[in-house]
C-alpha cells in the first residue's frame, strides 16, 4: 500500500501543473459568466482533486505509522464519486446538443433528477460495499455485489447517453458537427466501459498489485477525461458555442432583454453599442436568478 502514496503524488502534481493554470485562466476570465455547462467543468474537477488530496493524506499517514485514517479514503472517494457523476451530467448536456445546434436543453428538469438519483445509487452502492466487504475473504470493495450494482447504473446511464446522442445527431444536418458528435461519442463510450473491462481483466491479477492497479488506472483515466473535456469545451476549433461576456470598459449603452423558456432557463439578449455604432448580440443562457446578478453586475 505504501506505492500508493507516489501515485497519488504524481497525480496531485499533474492536476498542479496542467489543469489548474488552465482552469484559473478561464475562471478569471468568465467571472461574470454562470452557465451550467461551464460549473459542471469546474465542479467535477474540483471533486477529482480533492477527492486525490484525501486519499493522499490517508496513504501518507499510513506510511507513517502502518494505520492510517481510513475515512478520509471513504470520504475522498465518495466526493470521486460526485465528481463522475457531474462529469456524466456534462457529457450528457453535450450529448444533448445544448450550445452546439440548439440553445434550448432539452428535457433539462429530467437530465437533472436523473443526475442525482444516479449519484445516490452509486453513493450509496459505495457505502454497502464497504459494509458488506469480508476483510477475510474479500481485501477491496471492487469485487462486491453492491459494486456490480453500481457498474449496471453506469451502464444504464450509457445507453442512456448514446440514444440522448442519436436523437441529436438525427437533426443535425452539418457533416463536421456529426463528425464531432461521432468521435465524442466514440471517446465517451470507452469512458462508460472501461470499469467492466478493468475490473474483469484485473480478476487475473495477483492480489499483491491488484488494488494498486486499479486505483492506478482510475487516476489516469480520470486526469484524460479532464484533459478531452478541457480540448472539447474550449478548442478553437470546438463547436460548442460557449457564451461570452466582454469587457464593460469600452461599452457606452448596453440593452439587456430576456424570455423564458419552458425548461425553466432564460434567455438573455444583450446588446452593446460601441464608439464605432457597432452592435454586437450576446446571447446568454441559465437560470433566471444568475441572468439577474449578472445583468445587476454589469449596470
């Protein structure tokens, strides 16, 4: 157990080095922006890392003393957990088309109930295995029935995910956004799948590296996801058309209109005049009450 302390290391140092720059850049730069999409990307990666950092604090005291606090491991994976299930939540706004070839989300109320009895199933599939796991016989919680439980939700949610995918790419008719949709759904499958495979292959696996692999595995396939979600959401070549926000330096009038749609998100049209008798239309979308601080932000 004691290597696990330098893979949750490397892995601490990955999330310094390569997603955190990055991620405060955008935060600073979309300080007046609060879209749905947009806190799911910060949020899931805020739970991975502070899932890691619990993790790493329980490994590196039981390197110390041979004891170590066992609940922070079940509290950082726990917030692990979470974060997936905000990834899965993100990955089916995309699979959705929000942003991409509509403004509107559709069937938004139910994606997002959807989302949280997901993320009580598996939280509480989590916790039965640790109750229900033998220290005798058993020596991790990936091997228990509660845990296949929690690999069928995860499959359920995939498929789930792929018909939310052809309902989309079925009304698009632009050949490069199926082609986007295609190969995000084809990146996407392999991230639904890889827990049945993995947890398969490692059945072959001598108990002595068993555990280590697997968390091992996690880690990286965890730290990918963020880094494929960071090129798709905010590639210059993504067709995801995230609204913007510009500075309110230059701006000398600024007309701000909003109407309501039936999933309960507004739509806010705000139009700048700038010294040059430019107008520019900024079209922003969520909830009625963050349009209302932001436009209270602005003025």
């Amino acid at each position: 157990m004691h290597d696990l302390v330098e893979v949750y290391f490397v892995c601490i140092l990955l999330y310094l080095f390569i997603p955190l720059p990055f991620v405060l850049i955008k935060i600073r730069s979309l300080t007046y922006l609060k879209h749905p999409i947009l806190i799911s990307y910060f949020l899931f990666q805020l739970l991975f890392f502070i899932g890691n950092i619990l993790n790493l604090m329980h490994y590196f005291i039981f390197a110390y003393n041979g004891i170590g606090i066992y609940i922070l491991v079940h509290i950082g994976n726990l917030i692990t957990i979470i974060g997936e299930s905000i990834l899965i939540l993100l990955l089916l706004f995309i699979a959705k088309g929000w942003l991409i070839n509509t403004t509107v989300l559709r069937q938004g109320k139910k994606t997002v109930i959807l989302f949280i009895l997901y993320t009580i199933a598996c939280c509480s599939c989590y916790i039965l295995s640790i109750i229900t796991t033998n220290p005798v016989i058993d020596s991790n919680h990936y091997q228990t029935f509660a845990n296949y439980f929690s690999l069928l939700f995860r499959c359920f949610v995939m498929f789930l995910f792929v018909f939310e995918l052809k309902e989309t790419t079925q009304e698009e008719k632009n050949f490069e956004r199926l082609q986007f949709f295609h190969h995000f759904g084809a990146c996407c499958m392999v991230w639904f799948i890889y827990p049945t495979a993995l947890i398969f292959i490692m059945s072959f696996v001598t108990e002595l590296y068993r555990v280590k692999l697997i968390i091992s595995v996690v880690i990286l396939v965890n730290f990918l996801s963020i880094l494929i979600i960071s090129y798709i959401l905010f590639s210059p070549k993504t067709f995801i058309n995230l609204p913007k926000i510009t500075s309110i330096k230059n701006e000398d009038r600024i007309l701000n209109k909003t109407t309501t749609d039936t999933n309960g998100y507004h739509k806010s049209s705000i139009t700048e005049h700038d010294e040059d008798d430019d107008e520019d239309d900024i079209e922003v979308y969520g909830p009625s009450h963050l349009l209302l601080n932001t436009s209270n932000q602005r003025s």
